[in-house]
C-alpha cells in the first residue's frame, strides 16, 4: 500500500447538517477561537430550548445530522438529554465537538453508541498545542480521549491548521495512530472571533496549504486513518457551488439566531432566527442575498472577508478558485 485517493465529497441533496450551538462560554481561551459573543450573546439555551429547538429542525425523512457545539458544550448540564432526544427524533449521526475536558460526567451519562465524540488538538505534543490551547489541555484532552475510546465511543480529532502549527501536522499520524483514533478533520482557520484580530499570525498561504497538507492527509490514510479536510482551491474542471443554495446547512446560536454560511457568523447578516420557538425568515440585507453571486473567485464570502487566500495572475485573473468552505475532500488508501 503506497497511494492513496482524493475523492471531493459533493454536496447530498436531501442531506441537512444542523450545527447546535449550546451555549459561547468555554473553560478555554484559544488564539483562533471563533466565537464572538457580541454577536452570538453570553447566554446558553436553557434545557426547554434545547429540546424545543431539536424538535424544530428534525426531518426524520432526510438524513440529519447534528453537531453540538459550544463554546464547550459539555458544560451545557443537559447535553446528555440532548443527545437523546436527537436520537429520539431520527437524527441519524450525532456528534459532540469538544475541546477535550468534557464536563458534567458525559461519558457516564451516555452510551457508546449514542454520539461520535471529537476532538480539538492543534498540535502532536504539548510544546505545540497548548502555546494555542492553553497550558496543560495537550494532557487533559489526550488522557479523556483515551478513557473515551476505552469506553467503546467513535472519536474523532480536529485539527485547525495555522501558521502556528503547520509544520507540526506530519507528526499526527502516528499521534491518532497510537490514541487509537480513525478519524482525522483536518480544518484551516477561519477569520472570525478573536482570530479575526490574530490572522498575521495565523494564516497560511494558499501555497503552504498545497504543499503541505496532502501529503500528510496521504500519509495518515495510509496508515488506516480517514482523513477529511476542505477542498479549498478548486481544480480548474471542477464546478463551484455554494451550499447555501444547493445544500441544507443551520449554524445554529443561543440568541437565536440561525446562519447558512460559518463564514458570515461575525456579522448580523443570518439568514433565519428562532423566535418563540417559530423559524422565521430574516429580511432585508441577509447572507442569502450573496450567495447567488457568481465571481470568478468562486466563493463570494470569501473574496469579501477573507481575500488575503486569493492569489491573481499577471492579468489580474484569480489563480484557483476558492471553494465553499464546506466542500470537503477525503482520502483513503489504495490497497
Ligand atoms: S476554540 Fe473552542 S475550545 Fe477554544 S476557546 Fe473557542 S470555544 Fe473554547
Ligand atoms: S462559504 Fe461561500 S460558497 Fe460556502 S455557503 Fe458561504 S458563501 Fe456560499
């Protein structure tokens, strides 16, 4: 075995993704964190909200899929009922993304097969990851994966690629390997939140992104880990689409409110809020409106927020186009 296959994993008609936001609040303090509590509030949803709003986006007759997310969300006391009741009400994949620390006894609270747990590591030891983290959560967060995976949990790690830990990412293969995990997200930072402010420090050139991140995400496949990380330049045959139009995504927050596209979180520009417990509609100048756009860059967005990952030509003609954030590739070993 000593190759491997990218496949671009395409947008599923009929496939919804509900991002659950439960609450901002985190124990942690990360350099790229992407929360922005003046947009998305303090407060967390209260245990009826939680309910009342899973019941809002369920559609039993698609396939759904529900990521809690926080801030932390295990410090949410009722993410375990959460939990339930999405599996109660036919969401077919459910996953807690968490920094690691996991409160409130969740593992004790839950079975194994109720929910994938994921992982946020930015580094394959301590020198790397808690210069991002934060002191001691390297140890933290690898000593709970492994009582996780012990206890029989689907584990995944998140790996958010930056200029601070780019040259580190070779070392992860045989960090997952030996944790026991098969799953590997590889993610490229956003712009938004604190890291909005950090992004001398954290960006990556469109360059450094294609030199060094296949090869690992190759090498990894190769020792029996699947890897998914986003497509982000699109090959000059390859079709743009935005998911806003042609795929079902909810980035849902405490306050409310709900966007289509991660990349507009920073801005009141949600396409759709829940209001007493109703999913209504936002008018006027919302995301939705950009979304049809049609530029040579291929994500609008992207070109307006974070132009910096588009490179030109000569005739000032854009050298890749940047694809939906949410166009994910995986790689997986020819045997
Ligand atoms: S990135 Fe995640 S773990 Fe880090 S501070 Fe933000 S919410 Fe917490
Ligand atoms: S990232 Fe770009 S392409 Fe994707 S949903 Fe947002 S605007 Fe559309």
């Amino acid at each position: 075995m000593n190759s491997a296959t990218v496949k671009t994993l395409g947008f599923k008609a009929g496939e919804r993704n509900i991002f659950f936001h439960l609450l901002t609040a985190c124990n942690l303090s990360c350099v790229h964190c992407y929360i922005n509590p003046k947009q998305h509030g303090a407060n967390m949803v209260s245990r009826q909200e939680m309910v009342d709003w899973l019941k809002l986006f369920a559609e039993p007759d698609k396939k759904s899929n529900i990521i809690f997310l926080g801030g932390e969300p295990t410090m949410h006391p009722d993410l375990a009922l959460g939990i339930k009741t999405a599996r109660q009400l036919g969401y077919q994949s459910i996953t807690v993304d968490s920094n690691g620390f996991l409160f409130n006894d969740l593992l004790e609270k839950i079975k194994a097969d109720e929910a994938v747990i994921s992982f946020s590591l930015d580094g394959p030891e301590p020198e790397v990851n808690d210069p991002i983290r934060g002191r001691d959560v390297f140890r933290v967060c690898t000593e709970n994966l492994q009582k996780t995976v012990k206890k029989g949990f689907d584990v995944s790690v998140i790996y958010t690629v930056s200029r601070m830990n780019i040259d580190h990412l070779d070392k992860m293969p045989e960090l997952l390997t030996n944790l026991g995990v098969k799953r590997f997200f590889i993610q490229v930072i956003g712009f938004r939140g604190k890291s909005a402010s950090a992004r001398d420090k954290l960006q990556v050139t469109p360059d450094e992104w294609l030199t060094k991140i296949p090869p690992v995400a190759a090498r990894a496949a190769e020792m029996g880990i699947k890897v998914i990380f986003p497509k982000v330049f699109l090959d000059e045959e390859e079709v743009f689409q935005c998911a806003g139009q042609v795929a079902e995504n909810y980035f849902i927050f405490p306050n409310g409110r709900v966007y289509q596209c991660p990349l507009c979180e920073d801005y009141p520009v949600n396409a759709w809020r829940v209001e007493d417990g109703v999913l209504i509609k936002n008018e006027g100048l919302t995301e939705d409106r950009f979304f049809t756009l049609n530029i040579a860059e291929g994500c609008v967005m992207n070109k307006l927020l974070q132009p910096g990952n588009i490179v030109y030509d000569d005739k000032g003609r854009p050298r890749h186009r940047i694809s939906c954030c949410l166009l994910k590739q995986e790689i997986t070993a020819n045997r």
